[in-house]
C-alpha cells in the first residue's frame, strides 16, 4: 500500500501495468521514460530475453513534482504476459496502489487479454483483494493497427467496473501520459482520507500540473500536449540505456527487489540491482534482429514486421518456445485480418473457421494450436517443432495475401 515518509513528506505509489504478452506494457513505460526529464525518472531496470520479451518485470522510478504540499514517488512495474511467469506476476501485484491494464485491441487477441485479465483476478484473490477495490484503469492499446475491436466493445468485455479508459497508441506515445495521470490521480484519490468534491478537484489539478512539470518540454508540441515521437525506439537510443541486469534462475520464489535510484516502498523479499555490462545492449536492444540479417519480414505488412523479426530472432537464438508464442502472435493477426474479407458481413471470428476458409490444411492447423497450447504450458518442446510452427506462418501469411481486397 501506499507508504509515507513523515520526515520529508514522500509519498510512494507503486503502479503495475499487467496485460497479455506483446501487448504494449514494456514499450508504454519506455516512451514514459524517454519522455520524462531526466532529473525526475530513475534508471529504467528490463529483465528481458535477448528478443526483447520481458523475462521477468521492467522496473521505472519516476519522481513526481509535489502534490498538495508532498513529494510524490512511482514505482512503475510491468508483469511478464508469458503464461508460465505467473509466480512473478503475482509477485509483482503485492502492494499494488494502482493497476492498468493494458489490452491489446486487435480483434485476434481477445482471447489472451481475457486470460490475462482472469489471471489478474486471480492473482489479486491470492493476496486477498479485488479489482473493484483497487484504482485501475484500462489502456485500449494498438489502435493504430488494424482489425481492431471497437472500444465499446472492449469495455463491454472487459470493464466491468466502469472504470478509466482510454484509447492509447504506446509506440507513438498516443494516450500514454493521459493514462499515467489518470492512474496517479486515483491512486491520490484513494489515498486521500477527504472524499470530498472539492478535495478531489484540489488532488486532480496537482496531479495534472505535476504532470506537465514531469514531462519533457521538448516533447511537446504548440499546443503543450505530447508530441508523438518519430519512433520509440530513437528515443530511447537518444537517452541513457535502461540497466541491463545479468542472468538469473527462472524461480523467482525469495527474491527481493532493491530499488534503482533510491526509491523507496514496500518491496518483495530480497535484492536485485541493475549493473552495466557487455549484456546491456541485448537486453535493451529494440531491434530483435541485425539490419543485415535475412529475414521473411518484407512477405508481412509493415506493421506486423516486428513480430515476425522477433520470430526469427528466437529461432537464430535457439529459443524454441518463445519462438513458437511469437509465431502464434503472427498467425493470430493474419487469421483475424483474413477474418474481414471472408465470409458474409458477419464475418467468422472463430480463427479455425477462418484458416479453413483459407484453404489452410486443418490437420497443420491442429498440430499448430498443440505445438501452441504445449510451449505455453512449458512442456517439452524443440526446434524442429519452433520451425514448423514458422512454416505454418509463412503459408498463413500467403494465404492471407491470396484473398482478393
């Protein structure tokens, strides 16, 4: 819970951002980071594979300028998406002040933002508190994609306590500090013991000022809002490198975390410290892939060449099972991209319906979802099986691209 320093009047939030893998979590803490001034944001802390998917939390201390007479600190955490990483997200949920979930609005990824949002519940049941008790907001992420669920449709699924939500486009950084205000303001809000109305109006004014004093003003356009950067990616190779940490055991059971740049708060149970080291450009490198190296990407649109760069990235690393969940990520956007052009104007969702109707061979289908099904639940899995499931990619993706637009 919220922690206070009586002596220098600090208040401490710690907010984690939980959603399905690959949804946006680590890149909308990224933009933060490389938007914030340097002198209120800490060292941005990755455990990350060396593609780039959080292995185990990213970790980002942000000063906050005072609010109504206190200094403010947020500790922003990220939970891994993986499925077989559900010991560190519940881990990562203790203490908790604040969540946002962060969902990934593309039509074929619904079923994994409803398991990790069943995940949520159930994780914050083991640590004896409920979603409706907890400020939280939603992030409708990827909305420049396409495919894409309305969003009152999403809230429909998904928002079942009606709280905040936005829109957001964390590459671009659209929405990403709209969303951490409004995260901070309830967090505020739930630690002010004042319900009253204008109590609240003094806590969200606070708030959006110290906003607009936390930001970067060379991030922001004519008018004082944020302009979108060119590229994530830019920025965060134009501002000190998150700390690469070194190689630890999968178990997270004991640990505890030392916060980077002196911030302080409730903690799990025992040390981790970033360091610099020759791993530093692996884990913070945003490309999975060199710019040399061959890659199929150029057969997929633009827009979901990252995820098939990221296949191949695992593959060269030998990583079978991340290579065949980001396989997955590749066919699920084609099927659900396919799933518009065929069929009546109620267009099938059901993603086996759709690769039939592609002329996809039903069996490879089956023996794909398995291959799927087994690398999420950790069971044995090998190259030869991370290969195939690439394979079955490339024939979706031209599958995909035979249907007449």
């Amino acid at each position: 819970m919220a922690s206070l320093n009586p002596h220098t009047r600090e208040l401490v939030f710690k907010l984690v951002f939980y959603g399905p893998g690959l949804g946006g979590k680590t890149t909308t803490l990224q933009y933060i980071y490389a938007s914030a001034r340097p002198e209120h944001r800490g060292k941005m802390v990755s455990l990350a594979t060396p593609t780039d998917r959080t292995l185990y939390f990213d970790f980002l201390p942000l000063r906050v300028p005072k609010i109504r007479g206190l200094n403010v600190r947020l500790q922003l955490f990220t939970v891994p998406g993986q499925v077989y990483y559900a010991a560190t997200r519940k881990l990562v949920l203790s203490g908790a002040d604040g969540v946002v979930f962060v969902a990934d609005s593309q039509a074929g990824r619904a079923e994994m933002n409803q398991e990790s949002l069943d995940d949520l519940h159930s994780n914050l049941a083991e640590h004896n508190r409920s979603l409706d008790e907890i400020p939280h907001t939603f992030h409708w992420n990827k909305r420049d994609l396409g495919d894409l669920l309305p969003i009152d449709e999403l809230e429909r699924r998904f928002n079942k306590f009606d709280a905040p939500s936005l829109g957001t486009v964390a590459t671009g950084g659209e929405g990403v500090f709209e969303g951490l205000e409004r995260i901070t303001r309830l967090a505020m809000r739930s630690y002010e013991s004042d319900p009253s109305p204008a109590t609240q109006k003094l806590i969200d004014d606070g708030v959006a000022e110290a906003m607009r004093t936390l930001a970067d003003p060379s991030r922001a356009d004519s008018s004082g809002m944020f302009a979108p950067p060119s590229s994530v990616k830019e920025r965060i190779r134009a501002a000190p490198g998150p700390a690469a940490l070194p190689p630890l055991p999968i178990d997270p059971a004991g640990w505890a975390l030392s916060s980077p740049g002196g911030v302080s708060g409730e903690r799990p149970a025992a040390v981790i410290t970033g360091v610099s080291s020759p791993q530093a450009s692996a884990a913070a490198a945003l490309d999975p892939a060199p710019a040399h190296a061959m890659s199929f990407a150029e057969l997929w649109p633009e827009v979901e060449r990252e995820s098939v760069r990221q296949a191949e990235a695992m593959l060269g690393a030998r990583d079978a099972v991340h290579a065949i969940l980001a396989c997955d990520v590749v066919v699920t956007r084609a099927l659900a991209s396919a799933a518009a052009h065929v069929g009546t104007l109620d267009s099938p969702r059901d993603p086996g319906v759709v690769a039939l109707l592609l002329g996809l061979d039903g069996a490879r289908y089956l023996s794909f979802r398995n291959l799927v099904r087994a690398a999420r639940h950790r069971e044995p899995i090998t190259m030869k099986d991370a290969l195939e499931t690439f394979g079955f990619a490339l024939e979706t993706r031209r599958a995909r691209d035979a249907i007449r637009r």
